[in-house]
C-alpha cells in the first residue's frame, strides 16, 4: 500500500523532496510517531529508487499481483542478501521441484553467508532471526509463499507479461529467473 502512495505520487510528478514532506508533515503512511514515519519513508524511498522510473505506468496498470512482485523486485534491487536468498533458496527450490521453504533453509543460508563475509559472521542470533522473519513476510506479502507457521508452500507466481517484458529490457534477468524458478 505504501509503495503504490509513492507510486502514485511519482507518477504525478512531485518530486521525492515533496513526497517526504508530506510523508512527514501529513503522515502520508499513518506512522504512528515522526520517527516511525521518516523510518518508513527513507525504507520506501529507497527501494522505489531502486527501480527506472519507467515502472511507475506498468505497475499501476498491474492487478494487485504484479503491483506485490513490483514491491518484492524492489526489495531485490534494494537489498543484495534478500536477492541472493530468493535466488539461490527460492529459485532452486522452484527448479528442483521442492515447493516449500523451512527455517532450516533460512539458517542454512544465512551459515553460508556468515561463512564468506566477516561483516555477516559477526551478526548475532537475534539479528538472523529479524532477518529471517522478514524475509518470510516479504514473500508472503509478494503471494511467493503461504503463511505456514513453520513450513511455508512455495507459490510460483504467473508474472504479468509487461513486468515481464519491463524487466528484460532492464537487464533485470537475475531477478526474473528468481522469481520464475528458471535457471
């Protein structure tokens, strides 16, 4: 929902300095302190960022679907270890055939990563498990998962033929193969 608010602002043109003034002096998002609400806006602002502008149109022609794979790409683009998760966990998953995803999955990742970068080795428990949960909210929210307790069902999802076509002409492939399971 945020994330179509400055889609939509965007798309009529207010730069990002007057989205973020609305967002503070209007509670554009219903945070429910100013704090909160620059938390969120330097969140969004960021990930829509991360995308050509040349989105704006095709995601608001998109059903709800593609404007939550929209949000999801963002992420991707906004946050190289979610990517790389969704692409080595979720896309090999897909492409092998085994349609859910685990805690165990989660921790194993994350063992991998900890394992190549000093940086993540120093995380703690209590930040993997932040990560984690997040990471299982953004592909639910996407519809890419279910809401299992433990186990969460895989849901390959049907892209839109124009996010489809916006992400090749963007050289986005890396992101197109992950969310379609393809090697």
């Amino acid at each position: 929902m945020e994330f179509r608010k400055v889609t939509t602002l965007r798309l009529e043109e207010k730069s990002w300095e007057e989205i973020k003034t609305v967002s503070e002096e209007e509670n554009l998002f219903g945070a429910p302190t100013i704090s909160r609400a620059k938390q969120i806006w330097n969140t969004l602002s960021a990930r829509t960022k991360a995308l050509d502008d040349s989105f704006y149109p095709i995601f608001m022609n998109g059903d709800l679907a593609s404007q939550k794979l929209f949000a999801l790409v963002a992420v991707m683009a906004n946050d190289t270890l979610f990517a790389e998760f969704v692409y080595e966990i979720i896309r090999e998953k897909m492409i092998i055939g085994i349609n859910e995803c685990s805690p165990s999955d989660i921790r194993l990742f994350f063992k991998h990563k900890q394992e190549q970068s000093e940086k993540a080795a120093g995380w703690t428990d209590q930040t993997l498990g932040r990560l984690g949960q997040s990471y299982r909210n953004f592909l639910y929210e996407a519809g890419v998962t279910d809401n299992g307790r433990e186990i969460r069902k895989i849901l390959k999802p049907i892209l839109d033929p124009e996010m489809e076509r916006w992400l090749q002409e963007q050289r986005m492939d890396y992101y197109l193969k992950a969310l379609k399971g393809e090697r």
